[in-house]
C-alpha cells in the first residue's frame, strides 16, 4: 500500500482498520515498562533514607557524590563532546 503523506497514511489507516489501528503494538511496552515504573515509585523514599543514611539532610558522603555527578556533567561532557566534532 502507498501513501501519499502522512495524513494520508492516517486516513487509510482508519479506514481499513479502524481508530485501534493507531494503538496497534502498544500493549507490550505497557507491560514491560508498567512493573518497572511501580517498583520505582514505591521504593523510592527507602532508597532516599538508605542513601543518606536515615538523616533527614544529605550527609558528606551524598554530598560528595552529588559533587562528582556535577562535576562529569558540567566539565567532562562538553569536553568530550567537542572531541567528537
């Protein structure tokens, strides 16, 4: 089947498989992603004390590894990144 464009490609769609057609594949992404998503989000806050160690404010450790992360996204990446060009 040729289109002509994309709303073409959309008006033969709906016309020979109806508005499902545009759902089509959906469903396992859904159920792969679905359990992954639940477990982050109810286990987040037991990881947040674990990280820093019951304390309500982050401790030296977290704040240290927090220093680092910035530290590769702001001076290490734009380095790398004008490498590659």
């Amino acid at each position: 089947m040729q289109y002509k464009g994309v709303f073409d490609c959309f008006a033969k769609m709906y016309k020979h498989e109806g508005v499902f057609s545009f759902w089509k594949g959906i469903l396992p992404p859904i159920l792969v992603e679905t359990p992954k998503r639940a477990l982050k989000f109810f286990t987040f806050e037991q990881y947040k004390q674990f990280c820093m160690f019951g304390s309500p404010t982050p401790t030296p450790l977290v704040r240290f590894f927090i220093e680092i992360k910035r530290h590769i996204m702001l001076n290490r990446l734009p380095t790398y990144c004008r490498h590659i060009h």
